[in-house]
C-alpha cells in the first residue's frame, strides 16, 4: 500500500493543481456527502 | 512478476492515495473498508492503513508543495494547531463518549457539505472569522485522534467553506497531516502500556 501511495501521490498533487474549481468542490462535496450517508448508516445500525 | 495479493494491495495503496491525495480525504475509509472486504482483520487493517498513511502524508504533503497547491500561511497556523488538538485527543482517547462524538461528526460534516454546494450554487462563502484556521485544526487534530472523523474531511471541509481555494486547502491540509499522524501515531506509541507490565511508557 506503501508503494502504491507513492506511486499515486505525485498524480495527485498535479490533478489538484489541474482539476478545474467548480469541479474539485463538487468532487469534495460529492465525497463528504457520501461520508455523512456512512456514518448515518453506521449510527442507525448502532 | 509480482504476486496476485502484492499487485492487488499496491492498486489499493494507488487507488486510495489518488482520491486522497486529489481531493484531501478518505483515504483511511477506501482503505480500510477494501481490506475489511478483502477479509482484513479489523485491527491488522487499521493498523495497516494507519502505518501506510504515516508514509504516503509525507509523499503527497511534498507532491502538492512541488505543484504549488500550498498556501503556507495556512500552513504555518494549520499543523501546529492539529499537533496540539491530536496529541490532546490522543490521551482523552477513552473518555469521550464515542456515539457523541459521531452524531457531531455526522453533523458538522453535512453542514460543511451543504456550505460548500451553496457556495458552489451561489459564490456566497462561510465567515472566515467563525472558520478560523486555529480553530479548525485543533478540532480536526482532536477529532482525529479520538477517531471521530478523519482530519482530511474536517479540516479541508472547514477550510473550503469558508471561502479558501480548493486547490490551496487540499494541499495545505495534506502537507499538515503528515505532522498530525505523526503526533497522534508517537503519542499513542509513547502511552501505550507495554504486555505483561502495565506500566505506561511515558512514565
């Protein structure tokens, strides 16, 4: 996983510099949406 | 020629670090829950995905600062404050109510979705003064140690919110958790009692 990572981490940084804004916050909004549903899902099945 | 199970573990080291790394959060969630699929033990996989992370913060703290996606005044308020709130959560780790502290996480994380889709929808951002950055990574590092909520989500979301540029929150709240996991990682190394003693190893 660590070679995987390091592989990945200089895509990433060049895809947050590249991506433009709207989509990057709708990217991050899309994924925190997604962790609210999680965590919902994980506390209803508490 | 690499085995099955390396090549398999390398794509989910690459997969989860790609998203994490693009957009600044959820790489312990990919992480974790495809080991757990994968039928990880719980503890082996959170430890696995803990000592990974420790890493590949480094790696993509330098990928963002090499691309510029950093804005280091953030940066210089950012990580100390997660330093601070993590090694804190870090010792009342086991005296916090845990179903608590996940309905606020829940909640502060819907919050700060629908603060980003309005400013999306309307360019209207949230008020940088409520959002400060001191703030925001005491509460993040906190939360994060006592592992309500991982410091990606609760800092980048905060930072966004409030106006910042995607961009610059994601890489600077990247290069600051590098520092974050590795107070929170010797702090629990450092408390942790040793098998047989039960003496604690920070005295």
């Amino acid at each position: 996983m660590i070679v995987g990572g390091a592989l990945a981490a200089p895509l990433a940084g060049w895809l947050s510099r590249v991506l433009p804004l709207s989509e990057l916050m709708t990217l991050v909004a899309f994924i925190l949406a997604g962790m609210s549903i999680y965590n919902f899902a994980r506390l209803g099945a508490a | 020629m690499l085995s099955g199970d390396l090549a398999l573990y390398i794509a989910l080291g690459f997969t989860a670090q790609l998203i994490d790394g693009a957009l600044g959060m959820a790489y312990s969630l990919i992480a974790t829950s495809a080991l757990l699929a994968l039928g990880t033990p719980p503890a082996f996989a959170s430890a696995s995905v803990h000592a990974a992370e420790t890493v590949t913060t480094g790696l993509a703290g330098a990928s963002h600062a090499w691309h510029r996606n950093i804005d280091w005044s953030v940066v210089g308020r950012l990580a100390p404050a997660g330093v601070i709130g993590g090694i804190i959560g870090a010792h009342v780790l086991t005296e916090l109510p845990e179903g608590m502290v996940r309905i606020f996480v829940t909640f502060y994380l819907m919050a700060m979705t629908l603060s980003i889709v309005r400013c999306l929808l309307t360019g209207r951002t949230g008020n940088r003064e409520i959002l400060a950055t001191v703030p925001i990574g005491l509460g993040s590092g906190f939360l994060d140690a006592i592992g309500g909520g991982g410091w990606g989500p609760l800092a980048n979301s905060a930072l966004i919110a409030r106006g910042d540029r995607p961009r610059h929150s994601i890489g600077s709240v990247g290069l600051s958790e590098f520092f974050v996991t590795v107070a929170i990682s010797a702090t629990f190394v450092a408390t942790l009692d040793p098998p047989n003693t039960g003496a604690s190893w920070s005295g």
